[in-house]
C-alpha cells in the first residue's frame, strides 16, 4: 500500500509540503483502489512526523511518496519497514502515482 500526504481529498490534490502536518494521506491499495485517511496527528505540539509514520505502519503502508519529510522522522523511517520516494517538483498526488509506476522516482529512504 501506498500513502502521499496530501492537501485535500482528491487524487488530483496537491502533495502536501509538510508530511507530518498534512491533511490526510492519499492511500492507494493493491488493486489500485484510492482511499483517504485524516492525519489526527497533524496539529500536535511536537513528533508530528514520527506520530503520522506510526499511523501510516498500522495501515500497511509499504511505500511514503512525499516531497518533504522532517530529518527526525527520516532517521525513525529508516528503521521502519517503508520505502519513501522523493516527489521532487511533482504537485499532485495523481502525477506522484505515475511516476511510480514508470520507476521515475528517486528513493528517498
């Protein structure tokens, strides 16, 4: 499964720049079956990052498509059993998708 931090719940929303803090995260099952799930943890006072990266590890992600992830919560991913793709300039969470699946990412962890 695979998770993006997004803006709104649309695939064709804006990749969210700060993943800790984004809205919710676009999940893209193994059928390609696209669900949204809130980030309840977005406005905690501190470890946003690190609380999402659990949440995310409960719901069988596998693979993190962001553009900007928090050093922090980069050093716990590392120890995790999620692969994080770098979004680079991609905008969208649909455009995050293709580029996947063309293996046209960079892995970022």
């Amino acid at each position: 499964m695979i998770a993006i931090p997004v803006v709104s719940k649309k695939i064709k929303s804006n990749i969210s720049i700060c993943f800790g803090r984004c809205n919710y995260f676009a999940v893209v099952d193994d059928n390609g079956q696209i669900t949204f799930l809130e980030n309840k943890c977005k406005n905690s006072p501190a470890e946003a990052g690190i609380i999402a990266v659990k949440l995310l590890l409960e719901n069988n992600i596998k693979i993190i498509i962001s553009s900007n992830i928090g050093s922090t919560t980069k050093s716990y991913l590392k120890n995790s059993s999620i692969t994080v793709y770098d979004a680079g300039n991609l905008e969208t969470a649909d455009k995050a998708l293709s580029f996947l699946k063309l293996n046209k990412l960079v892995k970022m962890i």
